[in-house]
C-alpha cells in the first residue's frame, strides 16, 4: 500500500506542476503515465471500480459529485467528511441518506463558508436529519476536502463538495481505496 501511496503522491505532484493549461485526456494519460492499478478519470459514470485510485477532473467531463454519492450510498458504517464548500445538493442529499440508513456521519466545515446562504441551506438538511456539524472556528481556513469511508476508502484533493467545483472549476478528485 505504501507504493501505492508513494505512485498516487507522485503522479498527483506531476500533474499538479504541468497544470499550467488545461490538458485534454490524452495529454493527462501522457504527462502522468500512471501504473495499471491507477485509473486516471475513469468511470464518469460515477460508479466507483475496483481499481485502487481514481481519480476525476470535471472540466474533462468526470463526474466526482456521482463518484461521491455512489461511495455514500455504499457506505455501511462510518462516514467522516471534512469539507471547505458543501452546497452541491447530490452530495448533500448522499450525505442525507447515508444517515438515514444508520450510517454513522460527522461533518466538519468552515466558518466563513458556513455563513453562506447555500452552505447555510445544506447544513440545515442535514442537521434537520440529525447529522453533527461542527464548524470549525480557528483563525484560517478548515480549508480540508476530504472523506474517510467505513476506514477503507478516503477522498481528497482539490475539489469541493459544490456545483462551481463541478462545472466550473479546474479540481480533481482523489479515490484510494484500501482493498
């Protein structure tokens, strides 16, 4: 796992420092060339495979709000997520119906961006549900993009849980799954 790790840390630092426009799918696969068990924005769809990582860019037209709803819905136990922006409503209504089935769920966000009109509406359906919050309250940022599922998978990268990420933003999003 910790090539694996070393693989993914890597292939993300390259494409990172050649980001400098946006590349299309076949220049992406080029610049990174990942290993065979890492799948570069594949499944936009939104199911997740079975392959180790994925990872998605929505400006190349991956779909990482299906990706995360469809590792919410298969969540079985925990969920943990610790986001900047949480407005998308797919991912929120996951979130929602994640708990509902008795999925254990915390959520941990921003301050400023918890004062927002829409991340205000989101919060609201999920408290009305009975999912904590906790809005972090430190001097910065809780500028975090993340999510640990069942302790088996975890999501990162740049990418924030909003329809701007989705539709507008150059952001990736990271799936590593243990098994």
């Amino acid at each position: 796992m910790k090539t694996r790790l070393t693989v993914l840390i890597t292939s993300i630092a390259i494409l990172v420092a050649s980001c400098i426009y946006l590349p299309s799918q076949s220049d992406v696969q080029t610049i990174i060339q990942p290993p065979k068990d890492i799948q570069v924005g594949i499944n936009s769809t939104g199911e997740v495979n079975q392959s180790n990582a994925q990872v998605y860019f929505p400006r190349r037209g991956d779909k990482p709000e299906l990706a995360l709803q469809s590792l919410y819905l298969s969540t079985q136990s925990n969920l943990d997520i610790a986001i900047y922006s949480l407005t998308h409503p797919t991912i929120v209504k996951a979130i929602g119906d994640a708990y509902k089935r008795g999925v254990k769920v915390r959520v941990i966000t921003d301050k400023i961006q918890s004062a927002g009109a829409t991340q205000k509406h989101a919060m609201n359906d999920l408290i009305t549900v009975g999912i904590p919050i906790k809005i972090e309250t430190h001097s910065g940022l809780m500028h975090l993009k993340c999510s640990i599922i069942d302790g088996k998978v975890a999501t990162t990268g740049s990418y924030n849980y909003s329809k701007g990420a989705s539709e507008d933003n150059d952001e990736m999003l990271v799936v590593v799954n243990e098994e």
